[in-house]
C-alpha cells in the first residue's frame, strides 16, 4: 500500500469516496446532480398528487424516464389491516368566481386552492356560508395552506389570508369539477437484485400537490440514488425503492408484501423533506439500535455534516407504519428541516425557490455513504491474533516507529487486528475507534490484501 496516497485520501475521505463513485460512474458529477435533480423537481412541480388518482400515475409515468419503474395498481376497496383502499379521486378544475365571473379562487393557478380529495360541487351561496368552506393562515398572510380531507366526504378551498380579507360580501359561483368512484390505488417500485436475498428499502411518499420539499425532495433523492446503484454492479444486498401515497400506500403495501418481502429486509430507509436548507436529521427506527440506525448516527457523527439524530416517535411518516409493533423493521427516516418547525410546511412557501440544489447534492451523498458502509460491513478474522504483526516489513508501517503523528491509517489497523477477532463487523471496530467507517475499510483491506485478515462473513443483520 502507498501510505502517502492512503493518509492523502484519508484526509479527503468524502474526495476519495466520491472519485471512486466516478470511475464506477464516469458522468457522476455531485454538483451537476444538484442541479439535475433540481430541474427534475421543476418538472414534477405542476402535477396535482394525492393519495389516489392521475396525478400519481403521471407522476410516476414521468419517473419512467429516469428508472424503470414498475407501476402497481390495488384496487379500491381492498382491505388492508384495519383500513380500506380509498375510492379514487380526480380533479379537473376548481374555482369560486366573483359576481363580476373574475375567478377569485383558481385552481388552474395553485392546485394548492382546492382541499384535496374534495367531492364534486356546483352552486351559488354567499361569501357568510362560503366562509365555511375556506381555509387560511392567518399569521401567515401571503401562504396559501395545504389540506386534505382523504377520510371524510367534504369540500373546500385554500387561499392566502391577504386574498381573503379581499373577497368582498358577494355572491359566489363555486365549482369543483372532480370525481370520487372506485378505482385503484397506485405505486411505483423498482427493485435492484443483490447477490444476497436480504433487502434494504427505502421509501418515499409521492401524495402531495405541488410541495418541492414534502416531498419532490425524496422522490427525486430516492430517484437518482436507485439510478446511481444500477450502475454498480458488485451489490451484496437487494435494494427495493418504493414510490408510495403516505399512510395507505405504506399500509397497503406491507399488507400486499407480509409474508413474502417482510421476512428479508434487513435494513430500511424513509426519505421525506430532504432539499430545504435545514441540517440533515436522522430520526431512528422504533428499535433505536438496528445497522440503519448506528450507521446514520455514525456518519452524521464523523464526517463533518451539520447533522442531529432524534430517537422514534409514533408520529411522523410511513416510517411509523414500518416500525408499527407488529413489523418492528429496522427503518429510520431522513429528513433535513423536520416537519412542522418550518413556516413553509404544508404552504405554498413550500416551492421551487425553498429547495437547494447543494442541499438535495449533500443529502445524495450521504445516502451513497449509507449504501457503502451497509455494503461494506463485514465480519472479519485476524489470521495473526498472538500479538502484532510486523506491519513494516510488509510496506504497511511508517519506516521509522513511534512518530507522534504516525498517522490515522496505522492506528486504524491497529484497532482493525485488535477487533477483529471474529465477533465484531467493521462498523463495531469504527464505532468503538471512533474513526471513519472508510478509514477502518481501507486498513482493513490493506490488511486482507497481505494476507493478515479475511472475512468471516457479510454482516446482514438488522
């Protein structure tokens, strides 16, 4: 091993990671990604989603573009667990126009405008009886809010509290041109076999309107990280990336998937709100201690990312319906600015200008890192366990011991023959040297390769 060239990477470690990601992937450009992924969420921007209907399916049609996609459909009215597949809704226009026939409401100007899932309405009425129908933010006057009324037969319109204050005492036409009726709930999954059966998940909800945050971010993070992976080739796990509506989508596919999927995944990932400016935010699994867990609070410890780690909670997103008691999956969630502590939450402040394309780039990145430490943790076996061996006469030492600064590769092997004695996978030996995974990957394949280590086995577990 050239040393000089190991303490060069080992100073650069996100440097070197990414260069190896570019001799997999000669296009792979990190910055030019951040972009890319920003334009791809300029193009799904315009589309109203909602747990059912057009909208997902063109949304999912357009991602075809970009993986191969499998689309599923569930029809309505399927149970599943102690919930139904909803009817499917559809929208094709809205508006609450003035006596004047202006169109002070529009829903051709935000889809945010119209309560998602509202049923068909025509008819006149008054703005006092209209009010009831209205929903605003007050303290925040030029947001217009987003709302949902998935579970209960009700209309509505949103509109920035400014607008409101303008409408004037009036009669309104009111028009929802939508339809509720049976029809299929749809999702979009794609899967990319490993040499192992075992199975890492990471899934995303694509059941929102036109929010670029929650969550065009993690469908396009989740997106262009399948992307990344189909091009590499050496993969021990399964990757499986799931497209889903919150809620029921995750509830019907764990339904769908009990006894088959279930019983291999081995680690899981729910990725939502990842392009704001906020910190990185790893919310773990319900079991607090699986892989996914400690190897997010690993790199989010070591490597220099403004990051925080919060312990589970029952609320929040599908991660509570993966981690719900009877599943108990070792799936966390990524997230940057959490939900609901930023005023752009559910808003239309929540647009193309509030995601960053440096921050969707970081968040790639370190979902790439996510794949090589789950990738690269192995058990491994010192083949020379009575006492050290000689590490200089095989080039892997510094020609003159007991420098002060003799350097983290050194001291990394050291920690690598002390630990591994066949008990413990490379993230243990990391997380008790507190150094770098891919510091103690690079010394212990610099030991493997002079013959002093070997694998034991391929930690899976979960």
């Amino acid at each position: 091993m050239n040393v000089t060239a190991t303490m060069q990477t080992l100073q650069a470690e996100n440097t070197a990671f990414l260069r190896e990601v570019r001799e997999i992937m000669p296009e792979f450009d990190p910055v030019r990604l951040g972009q890319v992924m920003h334009d791809q969420i300029c193009e799904l921007y315009p589309i109203c989603r909602s747990i059912t209907g057009n909208g997902v399916r063109e949304t999912l049609r357009l991602m075809q573009q970009w993986i191969p996609l499998e689309i599923q459909e569930v029809a309505s009215g399927t149970p599943v667990f102690d919930w139904v597949v909803p009817l499917e809704w559809n929208i094709r226009d809205a508006f609450v126009k003035s006596e004047k026939g202006q169109r002070v409401i529009d829903f051709q100007k935000s889809n945010l405008h119209v309560v998602n899932y509202s049923v068909p309405f025509r008819g006149k009425m008054r703005l006092e009886e209209l009010k009831t129908h209205l929903f605003t933010l007050p303290d925040r006057p030029d947001s217009i809010p987003y709302r949902t009324s998935y579970y209960s037969e009700s209309w509505g319109f949103c509109l920035s509290h400014r607008d409101f204050l303008r409408l004037a005492d009036e009669e309104y036409e009111v028009c929802i041109d939508s339809s509720l009726e049976p029809g299929h709930l749809t999702y979009g999954e794609y899967i990319l076999p490993g040499t192992s059966s075992e199975e890492v998940i990471v899934s995303t909800h694509v059941c929102h309107p036109s929010l670029c945050n929650d969550n065009l971010s993690g469908i396009i993070v989740a997106t262009q990280w399948a992307r990344l992976l189909r091009k590499i080739q050496a993969r021990r796990f399964t990757y499986r990336f799931l497209f889903i509506p919150g809620t029921i989508g995750s509830i019907t596919w764990l339904a769908l998937n009990e006894s088959s999927v279930i019983p291999r995944i081995r680690h899981g990932l729910v990725l939502t709100g990842v392009g704001d400016s906020g910190c990185l935010t790893y919310k773990k699994s319900r079991r607090g201690d699986a892989v996914v867990d400690r190897v997010l609070s690993h790199l989010l410890g070591q490597r220099g990312l403004k990051g925080k780690v919060l312990d589970f909670s029952p609320y929040g997103y599908d991660e509570r319906q993966f981690c719900s008691p009877g599943f108990n999956l070792p799936m966390g969630r990524l997230s940057r600015s959490v939900h609901g502590t930023f005023p752009e939450y559910h808003t239309s402040g929540d647009n193309l200008a509030f995601v960053r394309p440096d921050s969707l780039e970081e968040t790639l990145r370190l979902c790439l890192m996510v794949f090589r430490v789950l990738e690269g943790n192995r058990v491994m076996v010192n083949l020379s366990p009575k006492c050290e061996p000689q590490l200089g006469r095989r080039g892997l030492y510094r020609a003159i011991g007991g420098q002060s600064d003799a350097g983290a590769i050194e001291m990394a092997m050291l920690w690598v023959l002390n630990l591994a004695d066949g008990t413990r996978s490379l993230l243990d030996i990391a997380e008790r040297a507190n150094l770098p995974f891919l510091t103690i990957e690079t010394a212990a394949q610099a030991l493997e390769r002079h013959h002093l280590l070997e694998e034991k086995s391929f930690a899976v577990r979960a």
